[in-house]
C-alpha cells in the first residue's frame, strides 16, 4: 500500500515539474472530502486509539470549487503521517481556516502530538 502511494507521489511531481498536471475543479463538499479521508485511515486511526478534531474556523461555506481528489490526496498524505508519528490515545486534528484577504481563503492543516522534527534537522530541510 505505501510503495502504491509513493509511487503516484513520484509521477504526480513529474506531472507537476512538466506541466501536465491536469486539474479537475468541480463543486464539493469539505465535509464529505474529510469523510472520505477520514475513511480512507478509519483502521490505522481505531487501532491505535487516535481521536479526531476537525475544526470549521471562520464563516465557511463548505460547498467549495476545486480539485476534490488532489485535496484529498494531500489531506491523506498528511494524515497518514500525523499517525504514523503518532502515540497510542492521542489526538490529530484537521483545520479547516476561513480568510477574507483580497479574495476568499481557505487553510487546510493537520496537526498532531508527535514528536516532529528536531530544530536541527529542520534546518536541513527548509
């Protein structure tokens, strides 16, 4: 299952670096896209005693345009992590963040209780 998911990881950053990466913007529901996610980990989050937040900030309407399936995707890269990196009985939550700036804003983020990355080693990476 992850050679699977590393693999697409891999063609889908070729797409994106050549520039044909297509993508699909339909109407859908926040809701039902953290559902899906939700769905897609239920076993990995159940077996190791993790409790879910999702967290609606701002006024959002949860019918929005985009690509559901790449939004997906990304939510479950980072939810997949948050578990992995996680302990037993503790706790992820998914943010969804509304902003008026000059245009609507929405911010999607996981967080969890792991451990991270050292401040050392986020140096080497960013």
């Amino acid at each position: 299952w992850y050679m699977a998911e590393i693999l697409n990881d891999v063609l889908s950053m070729q797409k994106i670096e050549l520039g044909q990466l297509k993508m699909e913007f339909r109407r859908f529901d926040i809701r039902s896209l953290i559902n899906n996610v939700y769905s897609n980990f239920r076993t990995h989050i159940e077996h190791k005693r993790i409790t879910l937040e999702v967290i609606i900030r701002g006024n959002v309407n949860t019918t929005i345009v985009g690509d559901q399936f790449r939004l997906e995707h990304v939510l479950g890269n980072f939810l997949s992590n948050s578990i992995k990196f996680s302990d037993e009985n503790s706790t992820v939550v998914i943010e969804v963040c509304y902003e008026m700036k000059k245009k609507e804003h929405l911010t999607f983020s996981v967080r969890d209780e792991g451990w991270g990355i050292s401040p050392h080693d986020q140096t080497l990476l960013f």
